[in-house]
C-alpha cells in the first residue's frame, strides 16, 4: 500500500516535469525570434505560401490560444503533422520508436552485464592489478564521447578487421517476415528465425556497445565504490564475525544494498544516454527516433522536433520510474514505509 | 586434541601496526589481557585508546591489508593467530562472540531478521560443511533456534519479529536481536562492544541487567569494553585500564576503585562527576597523542601530571602489586 | 590570512597535486593546448588552411613531414585546422561555463539561504530542465533559433546553470545551520555578506572542480553538436565536423577522422585528469 503510493508520488511528480517540459518546449518554438514556418519553408517560399503554412500551424492567432491549442492537442497525444514527411508525427514517432527502443534496451543489458559484475569483482579484488585495470577502463570509457567510440569500432571491427557490418539494422537481403514487436531481436525469437535474429544481433552490436560504454564506466565506479562503503559497515562486520561464508557475505550482504545507488546512477544514465543516441545513430546510419530528430532539425521541422524531444522527456521519466519500482522491491523502507531512512 | 589450559582467553604481547602514508602506526604496544572461564572482565579507557582494535583481533575483523599482528592469543590453549582461516572460523563466531556497539547499524537494512539470524545460526550449525546454500533442514531448525533464543531475551512474539526489516524495530529491541544472534550459538566467551551506549540510559540499563543475568545463567565468560565506568564497577569482576594502545593497570574491580595507582586510571576515576564533594571533575589535560608520533617511553608521559624525567624514555614495565594487581608506571615500585 | 600562510597552503596543494603523474599530464596539457589555440595563427604551419582554401593538387595526403596529420579532401592541412578546430571547443566551454556557473551559483545560493518560494521554484525549474538531455536540448533550440554558434551557446548555458544551482542549493541547505554561520547572523552580518563571504568560500572547492570537469563536457557536446552540423558554419574548422566529413572518406583516408578525433580526446581527457587532481587536493566528493 505504500509502496503504491510511493510510486503514485513519483508518478505525480514525473507528470509535473512533463508539464513544466511542454511549456519550455512551447517557449522555445513560438516565443524565440524566428519564423518557424518561414524555417521550414526555406528563403525561397513566396509570401503567400509562408503565411498559408502560418494559418495552419496556427501561428497567426494570439499566443494565448495558440497555448491553448498545442496543450489540448499535446494530451491528446497530437504533435501535428511532419512538415517533412507531410505525415502525423505520432506515425513517424511510431515508425522509428522500436529501432530506438531496441538499441536502448541492448544498450542498458551491457550496462547491467558488464559493469555491474566488473564493478563488484573490482571491489572484492581492491588494489589488485586487476582492480587498477577495471578502474582505468571505467575512468576511460565514462571520458570518451560515444560516437567517438562508434566511429573507432567501425574502423576496427566494421573496416580492417571486417568483423561486423557498420550500418543499418539489417543487411538488404534479409527480410522480416511477420513485425510483431518491431525489436528484431525479439520477433526473430519469436519467429524462431535464426537468420534474422544473427543477422538484427551482428548489427546491433557495436552500435550498442558504443553507446553503453559511458554508462558500463558510470556502473563500475559506482558498484565498486558503493560495496567499498557497505563493506565498512557495521551490519557486514556482524556477518563476518559470526563466520559467514566470505562468498555469502559479498554477494548477499554487500550487493543488495549496493544495488541501490547504482540502479539510481542507471536512471539518471538514460539522460545522457538518450542525448547519445542522438550522435551514435547518426554514426551508424541507425533508423531510430533520434536520427528522425536530427534530420527533423536540420530541416526546421518543428512538429516533428516538438514530438521528438517530449518523447525523450517521458522516456527519461519513464526509466526513472521504472528504477524507483525496482528500488522499492530491494529496499524494505520504501516498500513497507514509502521512503528511506 | 584437548589442552589443558589456565585461561579461556589469554592475550600475550599482542601489538599490531597500522601502515600509514606518513609511516607505521603502533596501535597496540604487547597489551596482555586474560579471561578466565565464566569471568566477567571490563576494559576501559577513552576513545581510540586501542580497546576495540584489541577485539577486532581476537575476532580477526582487522583488515588484512597494512595490517600486521604480532604476538599470540590463545584460546582454550591453542593460539589463534597460528590457526588458519577454516580453523579459526570453527571458534570465533561460534565459540568467541562480538556484540557491536551500535544496535541501529549492526543489522542489514534490506534483509528480515529472520533472513540474517538464519544466515549466521545456520552457517554455524553447519559447521565445517559449508556451501553457499544451507539446505532445508538446517534452515528450518536454525530459525526454531532464533526464535527460541528471541524469546529468551524477552521479545514478545518472536516470528514476528523475524518477519521484520530492522526499520521497523526500536533500538532497544535491535540491541535485543543483537544479544539473541550472539547467545544462540551457545558461546563460552561474549565480548560486548559498549552496547547499549547508542541507547537511552533507562533502555541501556534495561539491556546491561539481561544480558548479565542471561550471561551468568549460563556460565558465559563477559569482556566488556566500555568507556562507562559505572558500567564496569557493576558488572564487572576485573578491570584492565588501556592507554594509547597499552594496557596501564589491571586489578579486581573493587580494588581498582579503591585504590588505583596509575596517574592515568586515577583521572580516569576523577573525570566521573561524583554525588558528593565539591566542584567539576578534575579530568585529564589533553587527549590520546597521534599514534605515528608516540613518545618513545612511556606513552602517558606527555599528559601525566607526575612524569618523572625517565619516563620519557623509558617505557615502563608492568610490576606486580599483589595478587591480580598489575601496573606499568615509573611512579609505583 | 597572512600572505606567508597562504604561500605555505598553495606549496601544500601543490605538493600533493604533484604527487599524482596524471594530474600532472593533465595540467601541461590543458595549458599547452589553451596557449597553442590562442596563438594558432603563428604557430601553425599553414594558418591560411584555417579559412577558405583550396589546393587540389594536395588533397588526401597521409601523414607526412610537411602535413603531420595529412591534408583533407581540398588539401588543407589537418593538422592547422584541428588547432584551430581547438578554438571553436575552447570558445564554447569558456562562454556557456562563463554564463551559467555564476548564473547557477547565485541562483543556488539564493534559493538554499532564502527558502520558501524561491527555493521551490528555483528547483523544481532544475527538475524539469534535468529531465532532458543537454544534447537534445542543444540540438532543438539550436535548431529553432538557427544553426549559429552564440545561440546554441545561450541554449546551453541556459540548461548548464541548474546543475551549479543544484550542487551550491545541496552545500547551503547543509552550511545554513553551522555555527560560524549563525555566529555571523548574531552579529548582524548583511545576508549577502554571508552569502558571499561565509558561505560561498566553503562551496568554491567543488564549484572549482565541477567546473573542470563540465569543460570537458562540454567540449564533448560541442564536438558532438559539430558533428552533427550545428553550431559552426563552414570553412570554420570545428573538431566535430572534421570527424564527420573524414568518416565520408574512411577507411582508406582515416587520417582526417583519427586525427581531429584524437585532438578531441587528448583535451577531454587532460581536462579529466586535471579535475582529478584538484579532486584529490582539494578533497572535493562529487
């Protein structure tokens, strides 16, 4: 029951933020300086054809109205229509969500894979080699961009090594057959394509990888910094006087609660992890939302940008969400009390 | 293999050096210290005097890194410090137990009562074949054990307090918990941490009265390390005083308060405010030095009022007064 | 504090600074490359390559004594341009960190003395700007305003600012109720007397430290905001944009992407190390 409500709270609180997003957003696209219709038209459009797009985009009534106007169409989930695509942005939207998603999800299972395991094994071996090596790869993977790190696989494992393919999701002859989900992945497991689902996997490899290289850094310092903690503990010393198993005591006596922060780190992670895809799907040609955002920018599309960066906000949000129900399942305080101590 | 031995737990010249950045640390200096089957001692002194490193060695919870242990501690005969990791494991935490100071940090937040006393009474009743899961069996009969025990320190309702998260117990039932977890395994020795300090006094006083009647029924041997000399003078039958990591006098309780002859325990028992008499306590001046920069003699010397120009280069050997009444100081003998 | 006490502490942080060889690295880099940027124009071997250039008889040449880092595909020298390019990153860390870390601070202090209704508005304004990634935010008000430098740098200092305001709001909130402070507050100190010289000198270790480490971040946005083709307009060299154009022409020209990438990194990781260092010495937790 409180736990409910706990996640009702923050529920509440997510929807406020979203809120407050929208009007900046509003701000931002009708109060600047700059014709948003003009943008999109190009310097070449005639008068008339700029003050016709003006009528449609509503930007002739007062601002008022015109605030009105995008918020009843914002809940009811209606950016308008793409001025490039000339299609509804909720289709567009809809049409690259999956290769996001799917990037995303692959992106935060090597986060969980790779960095939490490296940063645990790092605190139980400190001050080992082993331990001075995951650290140097931590503090060197959190330094350097993502796309960066997409453009150096691509050069070794896409060009001299030849390894994996460098773009795209799919090579031109494979073929999905049925879209259930739209995550390749997952339809081909569904499927039982195994052609599709190598073909999706080799493709989504680096891409994935590249993206998730800061956060696995973010995960090991935390992970390995937040055991460091928990193993001074006086709770831990109790566990090892009464000679628990050393194995016992560290994955159980020290991780759970360790997870805590870290799974913290991992919502605030999809921030930037989002403001990266941005750059790694451009690296890797990657037919998600955030290459549709950089072509709808670059193009002064508004509908289709306003669309892209609410769809951000809520993922963040939704992600933050998603943490704060898996904290309130490890720590009993929020699940029986609704807050920590 | 059975020994035959004067002492349950005889410490002899134990020192230990702490690795620091600006060199090594002697935080203990050959402290000796012994307790007899069914004794109850006390161990006094400020903070940081080196009381709780001395525990943490009999218990081995001293980091392994930049630590070094010299001398012995033998318990039942045998020295602990020769035993391996498995053999040692087989006497603290069962035999020898600790019970930490602070009730509010010394349970796991995120795990029931019932989860951690079935961990560490089940690990024990498993003894020697151990592996990372307990079966059934030992699981279910370890938690009939926690709830007896649970009951045997007054708790009410025991499987509830199993089912618990520590949150949603005062301290005064954690501190409970706590000596439960450590009487369960049927120890000979308990060494207490000053418990209850985090406490209320009315709760301390509450818990410190249990745990001597739970102790003394069963014919547990009691170290209690504590700051609180009003504490010692009741529960205790002998008494070591600790200074900076050495051990200054040791007597009978009530001798020691009688007549104390180290210039240290003397202000010790002059900082008590006392009923009668007049004015504030006289205390000591200053506070325990910084252990890279120990005095070379005796390491009471830069604060002792009485100091004698030897002192401060020759430490003092501990001289036998009577029976039971030992003391390191130039002063005496 | 006397001035030889104060020689006495700066040989101290010194000391330990020192101690560390990669604090150190980080120093001599970021200084080497800030002296090299504002002098380009004469140390750089071909300044002119900097502007409009064209020599068609030199375009895709590797490495080479006269072209270190070999010429791009209208011969320019890479090498010149990525020290130039250095200008661009350098520009951007210096303006949006000039504009919100003061802006962040005031604000910070603000709201955590003050309380109240400022206090929450002030955070939950952070709230919601936390809620979108800086790059995304760039990228939309760069996008709607136009594809042009001081603008996206406005955008960016106008999201920058509320993790200061949030890092100062955290140590107010915890300083507010010590005793030196309230020591000043009994003796009748103006608010912004404490404000600015009570409380703000405790905050100035980590501002210090966040601030190095956010130039690296920014140069990081600033290169990515490049290679995406905003901010910066051609023949001006921008890092970013050089990595871009180069990945046009790999592998087999992998000079023009390696290289301006490597420029990225040697900086970002410099100003690391630095931030490091001063972590270290200034026993800053962030």
């Amino acid at each position: 029951m409180q736990y409910i409500l706990f996640l009702l709270r923050r529920a509440a609180h997510s929807i406020l933020v979203l809120l407050g997003l929208s009007i900046i957003i509003f701000i931002i696209s009708r109060v600047m300086p700059g014709d948003p219709a003009r943008m999109a038209l190009g310097p070449y459009a005639t008068q008339e054809q700029v003050a016709a797009l003006r009528q449609e985009m509503g930007l002739d009534l007062p601002l008022w109205t015109q605030y009105v106007r995008y918020m009843s169409n914002l809940v009811q989930g209606q950016f308008g229509k793409s001025l490039i695509s000339e299609r509804d942005v909720r289709l567009d939207l809809a049409h690259h969500l999956p290769a996001t998603l799917e990037l995303i999800m692959m992106t935060m299972f090597w986060v969980v894979v790779i960095g939490i395991p490296l940063g645990a094994l790092s605190a139980v071996k400190k001050d080992t080699a082993f331990d001075n090596l995951t650290r140097g790869f931590s503090f060197t993977a959190v330094v350097i961009p993502g796309f960066l790190v997409g453009i150096g696989f691509q050069l070794l494992f896409g060009y001299w090594l030849d390894w994996f393919p460098i773009t795209g999701r799919l090579s031109p002859g494979t073929v999905v057959t049925q879209k259930i989900t739209g995550l390749y992945l997952i339809d081909a497991l569904i499927l039982r394509d195994w052609h599709l689902f190598f073909d999706a996997l080799k493709h989504i490899l680096l891409p994935s990888l590249a993206l998730s290289m800061a956060g696995i850094g973010q995960v090991i310092r935390i992970t390995r910094s937040s055991m460091l903690e928990i193993e001074t503990q006086d709770h831990v010393q109790v566990v090892r006087s009464y000679g628990v198993p050393n194995l016992l005591v560290t994955f159980k006596y020290i991780l759970k609660p360790a997870f805590i922060p870290t799974l913290n780190i991992l919502g605030l992670l999809s921030a930037s992890l989002l403001g990266n895809a941005f750059l790694v799907e451009s690296v890797f040609s990657w037919p998600g939302v955030a290459k549709y955002g950089v072509n709808a920018m670059l193009q002064k599309d508004i509908n289709g940008l306003v669309g892209v960066v609410l769809l951000i906000g809520l993922g963040f949000l939704l992600a933050n969400l998603i943490v704060d129900m898996i904290i309130g399942l490890l720590d009993p305080r929020i699940r029986l009390k609704g807050e920590a101590e | 293999m059975t020994l035959t031995y004067k002492q349950l737990l005889e410490i002899k010249d134990l020192t230990v050096d702490f690795d620091r950045f600006g060199g090594k640390a002697r935080v203990l200096n050959r402290v000796n210290l012994a307790v007899a089957k069914g004794e109850k001692v006390g161990v006094v002194g400020e903070t940081g005097c080196g009381k709780s490193v001395t525990m943490k060695a009999v218990m081995n919870l001293l980091p392994t890194r930049r630590v070094t242990v010299g001398g012995s501690i033998f318990y039942k005969g045998r020295d602990l410090l020769t035993l391996d990791r498995f053999a040692r494991r087989q006497i603290t935490g069962k035999e020898v137990v600790m019970i930490f100071q602070d009730p509010m940090t010394s349970l796991n937040p995120v795990f029931t009562i019932g989860q951690q006393m079935e961990d560490i009474i089940g690990y024990n009743l498993a003894g020697a074949k151990r592996g990372l899961r307990l079966p059934k069996r030992l699981r279910q009969e370890a938690r009939e054990q926690a709830a007896r025990f649970l009951a045997a320190v007054k708790l009410a309702d025991p499987e509830r307090i199993l089912n618990s998260y520590p949150f949603q117990l005062s301290g005064g039932m954690r501190q409970r918990v706590l000596i439960a977890l450590a009487l369960a395994n049927q120890p000979d020795l308990i060494i207490a941490d000053e418990p209850g300090t985090a406490l209320d006094v009315t709760t301390q006083a509450q818990i410190l009265e249990l745990m001597d009647q739970l102790v003394q029924e069963r014919g547990i041997a009691l170290l209690m390390i504590t700051h609180n000399l009003g504490v010692v003078r009741e529960t205790t039958d002998r008494v070591y005083v600790m200074y900076a990591g050495t051990v200054v006098e040791t007597a009978a309780t009530d001798a020691l308060f009688a007549e104390p002859l180290h210039p240290y325990t003397k202000g010790l028992l002059d900082s008590v405010p006392k009923l009668h008499g007049q004015g504030l306590s006289a205390g000591i001046e200053g506070s325990v030095p910084d252990y890279l920069q120990m005095n070379p003699g005796c390491r009471f010397y830069p604060r002792c009022p009485q100091a004698l120009p030897k002192c401060e280069f020759e430490p003092p050997e501990p001289r036998s007064i009577s029976e039971n009444h030992m003391v390191s100081c130039h002063l005496i003998g | 504090m006397k001035f030889a006490d104060f020689r006495r502490k700066l040989a101290q942080y010194w000391y330990r600074f020192s101690q560390n060889k990669a604090s150190i690295a980080g120093l001599i880099i970021t200084v080497t490359i800030v002296l090299v940027t504002i002098l380009a124009p004469y140390v750089t071997p071909y300044p002119e390559h900097a502007g409009v250039f064209v020599d068609f008889r030199n375009t895709f040449k590797p490495p080479s004594s006269a072209n270190w880092f070999g010429t791009d595909q209208v011969g320019r020298d890479i090498f010149t341009r990525s020290i130039f390019g250095y200008r661009f990153s350098l520009i951007m860390a210096g303006t949006v960190l000039g504009i919100a870390v003061p802006l962040g601070v005031v604000l910070g202090l603000v709201s955590g003395y003050f309380g109240g209704w400022i206090e929450s508005l002030i955070m939950r304004l952070t709230d919601i700007v936390l809620a979108l990634p800086p790059l995304a935010m760039a990228i939309a008000v760069s996008a709607v305003l136009g594809s042009d430098l001081g603008n996206t740098m406005i955008a960016l200092a106008m999201i920058w600012w509320t993790w200061y305001a949030r890092l100062v709001h955290g140590m107010v909130v915890s300083l507010r109720n010590e005793e030196y402070v309230e020591a000043a507050q009994i003796m009748g100190a103006s608010k912004l007397h404490i404000m600015f010289r009570e409380i703000l000198p405790n905050c100035a270790p980590a501002i210090l430290v966040k601030t190095t480490l956010d130039a690296a971040f920014v140069i990081e946005l600033s290169a990515g905001l490049s290679f995406l083709g905003l901010g910066v307009r051609p023949p001006e060299p921008a890092l970013g944009t050089m990595v871009a154009e180069g990945a046009r022409y790999l592998p087999a020209n992998w000079w023009m992407t390696v290289f301006p990438a490597l420029a990225i990194l040697v900086l970002i990781f410099g100003l690391n190390w630095l931030a490091d260092g001063l972590r270290d010495v200034l026993d800053v937790d962030l």
